[in-house]
C-alpha cells in the first residue's frame, strides 16, 4: 500500500500583539479582525480538503485559527504542546525594541547568527527543531496516507523548512516570510518530506 500523507500547514492569523510588533512566544493575545477574515478565507480555500487529522499548538490563537479553518467539519480538533511556538521566556509580552535595548547581543543572535543564540531563558532554534522533528516522525507513525491540517506558529514552519531542506539553523530565517494564516503543503512519501507549497497566502484579504 503507498504510504502519501499530504500535510496542509499553516500559522496562526494575526494577533494584535502582530500588529504591535509584541513578542508572544507561550504567552497569547487575540486575534485581529484581519486574522479572522484570513483564517475564514483560509477555510474557504481548504473546504473540499477530506482532513483525516486536524492537529493544533494548544495556544489560544492558534486553536482560534483552527476552528474556523475547520468550519463545520465532523472532526475532532486535536492539540499537541510540540506545536507550540519557541519559549523566549524573559522577552515574552515585550516589543522588538525594547527586547533589543534590554538584550542587544541575544537579539543580534536571534536573527543574524540562530545558531549560537542562547538569550531569553527560554528555548533555543535547535530546541524547537527536535520537537518539530519528533512531532512528525510521529505523524508518519500513527498515519499511513491522507491529508492532515496543522495549525502552528512562525519558528515552527521555519524549522519545518529546515527538516524538508536538510538545512542547518543558521538557515532559519531564508525566505519566505510566513504571514499570518499563510499556507505551506508538504508531500511526506515513504519518509521523504517534500515542500510543495510555501507560505502562501493568496486567500488572504486585502485590509
């Protein structure tokens, strides 16, 4: 029997600590106006999907998302804590400036040299990678074929797109952007993961 599993992958809609350009890391904030209309669009885009698992990080703007990409579907919303988004612990709830006056060298590191970044007593890339990869090294375990939607964060992708890749952490933060309720589609046959779609977001609305 071939073993195909189409995984439909996408972040979370915009929050307004987004807008606010607010860290959030494990803490949570709303979703705007704008994310639910994109995350409805998202739905709208993905309603002839026959999702055999749709899987959730268990932070409330991700759960958000997911129901309404679920829309009426008679399935069960599954969470799964590895789908979280990286734990910046002390930079939680603070703007990018300010993380940047309060801890220059870690914030340098976080987006210029991913590898050696130790700040914010919380995770590091390569923390969130080794869930990532135990996640859906599980996912082929429990799943033979079919398609499965996953509801994540930003980190998360990327790291998602390093375990495609076969690239190191320093590659982390290659294009593309991942914008709010974009959608990545990744092919995982006999064990090979491959990315079919990147980040996109031609459902989403102009605001």
């Amino acid at each position: 029997m071939r073993k195909l599993l189409n995984v439909y992958v996408a972040r979370h809609g915009e929050t307004q600590w987004n807008t606010e350009m607010r860290s959030q890391g494990r803490l949570d904030s709303a979703l705007t106006e704008k994310g639910i209309k994109d995350a409805l669009s998202l739905g709208d885009r993905l309603k002839d999907i026959d999702f055999v698992r749709i899987l959730s990080s268990p932070s409330g703007r991700t759960v958000k998302t997911a129901e309404l990409v679920k829309g009426n579907r008679a399935i069960q919303l599954e969470t799964d804590e590895r789908l979280m988004e990286i734990d910046l612990g002390v930079w939680q709830g603070l703007t990018q400036k300010e993380i940047e006056e309060r801890d220059p060298e870690a914030f340098y590191a976080y987006w210029n040299d991913p590898s050696s970044f130790r700040g914010a007593k919380g995770e590091t890339f390569l923390d969130v990678l080794h869930r990532v990869d135990e996640f859906f090294a599980d996912l082929q375990k429990s799943l033979s074929s079919g398609n499965v939607l996953v509801v994540t964060h930003g980190v998360v992708i990327k790291a998602l797109y390093l375990l495609c890749r076969k690239w190191n952490i320093d590659q982390i933060w290659a294009p593309p952007f991942i914008h709010g309720t974009s959608l990545t589609i990744v092919r995982i046959e006999e064990g090979k993961m491959e990315l079919q779609l990147e980040g996109c977001t031609k459902h989403c609305k102009e605001s």
